[in-house]
C-alpha cells in the first residue's frame, strides 16, 4: 500500500522519499512525530471551538482572544511533554511554532466572529456552524484497488456532500495553493470517494499561518497528476529506482538528509 505520506514527500523531494525508504532506519519516527504534531493542532482548534460558545456579542475583541485561549496553553504543555517522552524528536523550534500558529490562529479567529456577530446580531454559540461545520477528524481511508491508504486531517459534511481538507503550516502562494498540496488534496478526494461512494469536486487547504482557506477543484488533469505521481512513488519504494533530481537550496538546506543526499 502507498500511504499518502510518501506522495507528500515524493512532491516535496524524490530523493527524500528514496533515503527514508532505502537508507534512513529512523523514517518511522519522522512520521510518527509529524502524525503527533498534526493531532495536537486538530486539538487545539477543538478547544477553541468549545471556548467560542462562550463567546457573547457585547464582548471586545480582547476579550474574545482571551476566551478563547483558555487552557490552550496548559494543553499545550502536558501534550508535548507527552511526545517527548516518546522520543521522537520534538524540538524546542517545534513547540514554539505549535504555540505561535495558535494564538495567530485564535487572533484571526477571534476578529471573524466579532465582525460575525455584529453584522448577525447574534452571540457565538448561535453561529458556531458557520465556523466549524460537522466534521471528522484525523479520518483513515484506504483503496484496495489502487494500493493508497491515507489519513485525512479533517472532512466537512455539509448538506450531505463531503469536502477534504487538509491542514498546512506552511506559507501559501500567492495565489491558489503549491501543486504538492493539490496533489495530497486530490489523493484524499479519491479516497474519500471510494470510502463513501459518492463524488468529490473540490477541496480546500487551509494555511494556518495567515488563517486563509483555499479551493481546489478536483478535475482531470490534477487526477491524471496523482496517478503519475502514484507510478513514480511505486518505482523509488517497490523497484528501488534511483531518482534524478537537482539541487534545490531553498528545499535543501533545511533538508535532514542534505549530507547524505550530496555526499561525494
């Protein structure tokens, strides 16, 4: 089976998939730690979530932001504290981006239910749908027939239809999303369709960093993309075939496998 873990890092770099399968004995733990981190941020927003249905209309923006970080900080604490004792090598540079993308998330939040509110005349727990619909979180999806098996960070159900959604801490582009997340996006549409045997036609990404939620139509040609991406994944991890790629210093230097992949 592929797991969609190893498209995220064929599309990032194909020699990265390479090492971690053929030469890296500590993949697991990259993995294992990255699945932690996503958890805890699908916690975080499920406490600011929970702290918005206390939220009236007649409160100031400050106070708002202050709502809605209760025990966001504990919880913060006791969860890292908890992957660390896993050994998987969390950093302090982690956490700190864990506890910044939070509190700019509840900031942004924070201002859209206030301007919410106003406009509405109506306090939080009313429109609480309006900012997190019924969904799943952290949902595993396999295909038999295509050999993919991913976990999905969340999947909205709205009006009977499903929408993928996949969760980045990383900056967006400009505009519209990097081709590596429509690829992740479109491989949980697939899977999602064969899990529920109904259709997908868009996804969004959402860009924690600047609090930005962006479509992407699940058409053809970003389909035929995957199934490409899918063949290639398969020859580096079944057949062992040694990718041809260029030096990138941008990907490369905050790669942990820069020594290894240019070694004389």
């Amino acid at each position: 089976m592929i797991n969609v873990s190893s498209i995220k890092t064929h599309m990032y770099c194909p020699m990265k998939l390479y090492i971690k399968n053929h030469v890296d004995a500590s993949k697991n733990n990259d993995y294992q730690l990255a699945i932690e981190i996503k958890k805890l941020k699908i916690d975080i927003q499920d406490l600011i979530q929970k702290n918005m249905r206390k939220i009236k209309k007649e409160m100031s923006i400050i106070e708002i932001e202050e709502i809605l970080s209760d025990n966001i900080d504990s919880y913060i604490k006791s969860t890292t504290n908890a992957i660390k004792s896993m050994h998987l090598g969390l950093e302090c540079e982690d956490i700190n981006e864990i506890i910044d993308d939070a509190y700019f998330n509840i900031k942004i939040t924070a201002l859209k239910i206030k301007q919410a509110m106003t406009i509405m005349d109506k306090n939080a727990f009313e429109i609480t749908d309006m900012f997190f619909p019924n969904c799943m979180y952290s949902y595993m999806l396999k295909d038999l027939k295509l050999e993919l098996i991913g976990m999905c960070d969340k999947i909205e159900i709205i009006d009977g239809k499903y929408y993928p959604v996949i969760i980045k801490g990383s900056n967006p582009p400009v505009k519209g999303v990097w081709d590596q997340d429509a690829i992740e996006l479109v491989a949980h549409a697939i899977l999602l369709e064969e899990e529920f045997e109904t259709d997908i036609f868009v996804g969004f990404v959402d860009y924690e960093k600047i609090g930005d939620r962006r479509p992407v139509v699940m058409d053809v040609s970003l389909r035929k993309a995957l199934f490409e991406v899918i063949r290639e994944v398969k020859e580096i991890i079944d057949n062992k075939k040694l990718p041809n790629v260029r030096k990138n210093p941008k990907k490369c230097e905050k790669c942990e496998y820069e020594n290894i992949c240019f070694k004389d």
